[in-house]
C-alpha cells in the first residue's frame, strides 16, 4: 500500500469536502401497487440505468439487463448509476448518483484511485464499471492507468462506480525505472538533472530548476507531503543519476514522475510509445543487425508494449512495465540511426490476430525448432499464432516429445538450421556431483543430497522439457516448469562449451536440452547437459530472423514465427 496517510492528506481533505458539498442523492419513491408486508425486497447497489420509457425502466444490473415496471418517475434518470429497490419485481425506490470526477489516472488498486488533479480516493467496496457503448462489466482491474477513458462517480467521498465511455486510443506508456541492475523497484534517493533545466511540479505548486541543476529526492523530502511529483524537462531529455546501465547515467525524454511509498521512492517515466520503442528496440536486439530483422523487432516490441497497457501489473504504482527483461529492456543501450529507422519505418504497426493485437513473445536463439505455450501451460486454442517448427532446415520427421527421437535431435546439427551459426545453437556443459547437488539446493531449497539420478517426465511440442524428476540419497523432488528447470541446472561456476568458445551461466540457456549421467568405471562422477538455443522458444527467434532477413522481408519473416497474424495499423485496425 502506498503510503497516503501524510502524503495526498490536503488534496484528498479537499476533495472530500467538494464531494460532500457536490454530491446529491435524488430519491424518487415509486408507491408499489401491492402492500403485501410478505413482499421480497432487494436492493441493488450501482446498477447502470440504460433506457426509461413507458413507466418501465431499463438497466444493465452487473452484466444482466433487466426490466422492471417502475410507475412514473419525475425526472431522467438514464444514464446514471444508481442504487434501485426492487419488490416483487417492481421498483420502489432509486437512488441516483450524479457527482462525477474526470481525469487521467495515475494509480490504481483494490483500495483506492488517484487522479489527476483529485489526489487519491478511495473505492467503495461494491465498486463496479460499465462500459457505456456495449454494457460490458468489469471491476477496478479494467481501469488503465496513464489515459481518462471513464467517468467516475462518487457518493459519500468514495468512488462507488465509473462508466467507461472513451475507446483506448493509446499513444503514451508508464515505464517503472528499476534499481542499477534491475534489482528493484525502490530507491533510497533519486537524483535527477536536465541541461536545460526541469519544471517541478508538487501539488498545485511548482518551480523551475537551473540547466544543468540536480534535484534530489529522499524519504524526508517535504514536498512528497503533496503526494506525486513531476519532473518535466524545459527541453530535451532529464538524467537519472540514480542509475547505471548498460548506457552508462541514462537519459529519459517525456516526463518523470516521483512518489514516495511505505517500502521506498518509486519512479515512473511517461514516454510516447513511439519514443519508447526507439529505446527498446536497440536494447532488446544488437543494432547492426538486419533492417528488416530490426524492423520485425520493432513490430514485436510495439505489439507488446500495446498488450501490456492494461495488464494492471504495476497500476498501484502508476505504471505499465518496468524496464527490465521481466517486460522489455528500455534504455539500457544507445539509440541507433538503424532502430530509430526500423521504428519510423514501422510506425504505428502490430501484428493482430482475428482482429486482437497479439503479445509476441521473442527469445535470441533457437536449437533448430520452436515451440508453443503449452510450455508455460497454455493451450494452443488460446494462442493459435504460435506454433511448434523446424527453424530453417528441413523437418527430420522425429517426434521431439519423444526422449529418445530428442536426444537424437539435440545432438546433431544441421547447416541448414537459420541459428546455425550462433553460439548458443548448441551448447553442453558437465557438472560434477557435488557442484550440480549444491547448486540444486541452493537455487530450488529442495535438499535432495548427492544427486543420483535426473529423469525428464514431460517434453512439450518442440521438444523443450517442462518437467524433471531430481532423485537424491535424501530422496527426490519434481521440477515442473521451464523457468524453475533453468535455474536448477545452470552454474555460473562451470564452463560451458559453446559454438564459438567457453562461457559460464548462473541458469540454463533453455530447456531444449537432454540430462546424462558421466561416470568412472561404475561410480557416478556427474552429469553432462547438452542442450541448444537461448530463450524460451515460444515466437520468434531474434538470432534466426536475422540471417532471415538476408532475403526474406521483415512480414515474412513474422508471418513465419507467427503464424495466421496480420500486419496492422494501431491507430486504424487497416491492414498493412
């Protein structure tokens, strides 16, 4: 929970005040036809009123319209939210709610939003939102952060509903800046400048900083008592000092906010999507690749960050995404005039699938064959688009869910595989007993003692395992997901052998990957894991689309890593 109690205390005081002074309840008290004292009465709260007409109200109660015979009612109340009592079928009361608040949103939980301008304000238990054109239903998780799509509608000081009446129309994103390192998400203090100086916004207040001035923000800083601030630079782009990256100290354009919660300070970078991209595009894969690869990049990457607008992931925070490989990595490598065209070149295009923009998963390398979501443990009706194939080579007719028939893929190569010649295509590493049992433990907490044995259980579509049974002298454990599998195995402290040399990794590459025991004589000594490619698996392969790239355009290449997609314009549903 954000801490509030000192924080937003004037705006929301204020707030509430108006409210209390602004909000009327207009009671029209209908006489039922029956006076029967047996009568069943139900009163139902925040019910969205759609038609009046003929003494019979019309109203979307939670997703169901209903009638009722309502006898004349004074005045208009269509399109309200109100509180209705129902007895015997008949209406014979309503209360209407009429005080709106309209804005952008800056935050939101379970407990309470924040607007702009307004501060935060709590939500009434029985919060509901309808969507005014097609009488969909939803609850505080539907609200986007960033955008003022709804009408909000308030009744004794808190927030009993809202009617979402404005479509997305999205052309900006909220990005949490993480810690050096991605660590986390709060900081001790945050430092910022700007060469041309920066607006600081507090509150109702404000003041202008000199070109070049640093600002410095901690727990104590007195102006986090007007609740978010904002920084807005008077040109050009404002330096986090706070943070190193791969860049070095990085730079943001758009406009950071800064707000002080009970774990740490928290900030947020609201950027055009456009510009965000030009940002991600360079940090997610190496500039001087192919422009029709960067361009497929670029299209992955806006199709994402679209799908992740309103995933509520980090809306009590008041953002999207963060900038870490979590979402996609922003700002952590330089700009390039080749991302920056890839992005132009592109502008405003997504893949959609039966009309829904698609999230497009991508990964670096592939072993020579994809896979799909059952991976994650997902059905393939749900995500039709990808699919499990060959990458490039001719299909070898083995059924990779097979132990035996992926072992055979595995290990063996083919020249004609679009990864082929990426360090990870193929990859193999030996652990002995003591190193592979204590890195199990210490990544899993699951103490099985010296490892004797590790069986895979389950291979998905592709070949990529998702389940391995790990046996022990002290007894023995299943792993049963892809992530958990590539942090139990790998070893920062072991070489692993690859295409183009040594390497070390504390997990994995991928789970495309086969388990055998080395042994001396009859002793067990260790295990050997071979494996190939550098990801999950799931879409497209960044490495492959690359070499694609040589003589395929950037729309093949997708319709190829994404099958059944279209190219599509954000900003018009038209095809490309």
């Amino acid at each position: 929970m954000k801490q509030r109690t000192k924080i937003i205390f004037l705006a929301y005081s204020a707030l509430v005040i108006f409210m209390s002074s602004a909000c009327i309840y207009m009671s029209h008290m209908i006489k039922s036809r029956y006076q029967d004292t047996s009568s069943e009465i139900n009163i139902y709260k925040n019910v969205y009123v759609t038609n009046i007409e003929d003494n019979t109200i019309t109203a979307n109660m939670y997703g169901n319209i209903k009638k009722f015979n309502s006898g004349k009612i004074a005045e208009d109340v269509t399109g309200c939210l109100c509180d209705i009592t129902v007895e015997d079928g008949k209406i014979v009361g309503v209360n209407t709610k009429t005080d709106v608040v309209s804005g952008k949103v800056l935050s939101v939980s379970q407990d309470s939003v924040e607007i702009e301008g307004y501060g935060s304000v709590k939500l009434d238990e029985d919060f509901i939102m309808y969507e005014k054109e097609n009488s969909l239903i939803s609850n505080y998780s539907s609200i986007i952060v960033g955008y003022a799509l709804q009408d909000f509608i308030v009744a004794d000081g808190e927030v009993c509903g809202a009617i979402k009446n404005k479509p997305l129309q999205a052309d900006n994103i909220r990005v949490i800046i993480k810690t050096s390192g991605f660590r986390d998400i709060f900081f001790n203090e945050a430092v910022f400048c700007a060469d041309s100086g920066m607006i600081v916004e507090t509150g109702e207040e404000s003041y202008e900083t000199a070109p070049g001035e640093t600002v410095v923000f901690n727990p104590d800083t007195e102006d986090f008592n007007e609740g978010r601030i904002k920084l807005i630079p008077k040109s050009g782009e404002i330096q986090f000092q706070s943070v190193n990256r791969g860049i070095g100290t990085p730079s943001y354009g758009g406009t950071i906010e800064v707000s002080l919660y009970d774990e740490g300070i928290v900030v947020v970078n609201e950027v055009g999507i456009e510009d965000y991209l030009k940002k991600v595009v360079p940090s997610e894969m190496p500039s001087g690749f192919n422009l029709e690869a960067l361009k497929c990049q670029a299209v992955c990457a806006r199709s994402y960050a679209y799908t992740e607008l309103s995933n509520n992931y980090y809306s009590a925070y008041g953002a999207h995404i963060d900038d870490s490989i979590q979402f996609q990595v922003y700002n952590n490598s330089q700009r390039a005039e080749s991302t920056d065209t890839a992005v132009d070149e592109t502008a405003g295009q997504v893949l959609s699938y039966n009309g829904e923009v698609v999230k497009t998963y991508y990964y670096s390398t592939s072993c020579g064959s994809t896979t799909d979501v059952t991976l994650w443990g997902n059905t393939t009706e749900n995500y039709p688009y990808f699919v499990a194939e060959c990458v490039g080579g001719v299909d070898r007719g083995l059924t990779l869910t097979v132990e035996s028939e992926f072992n055979t893929f595995i290990k063996g190569e083919n020249e004609a595989d679009y990864d082929y010649d990426c360090t990870l295509y193929r990859w193999s590493m030996e652990e002995s007993v003591k190193e592979i049992s204590e890195g199990f433990a210490r990544s899993t907490g699951k103490n099985v003692g010296n490892i004797k044995d590790i069986e895979v259980l389950e291979r998905v579509n592709g070949g990529a395992a998702v389940k391995v049974k790990v046996t022990g002298d002290k007894g023995e454990t299943v792993i049963d997901s892809e992530s958990a599998i590539r942090a139990a195995f790998g070893n920062a402290n072991v070489d692993m052998n690859t295409k183009s040399g040594t390497t070390r990794y504390a997990n994995l590459p991928s789970t495309f990957c086969v388990f055998e025991k080395v042994t001396e004589g009859k002793k067990l000594t260790g295990f050997k894991i071979t494996g190939g490619g550098y990801g999950h698996g799931i879409g497209m392969s960044q490495n492959a689309a690359n070499k694609m790239a040589e003589s395929m355009t950037y729309a093949q290449i997708l319709e190829f890593f994404y099958r059944g997609t279209t190219l599509t314009l954000i900003s018009s549903q038209d095809n490309v």
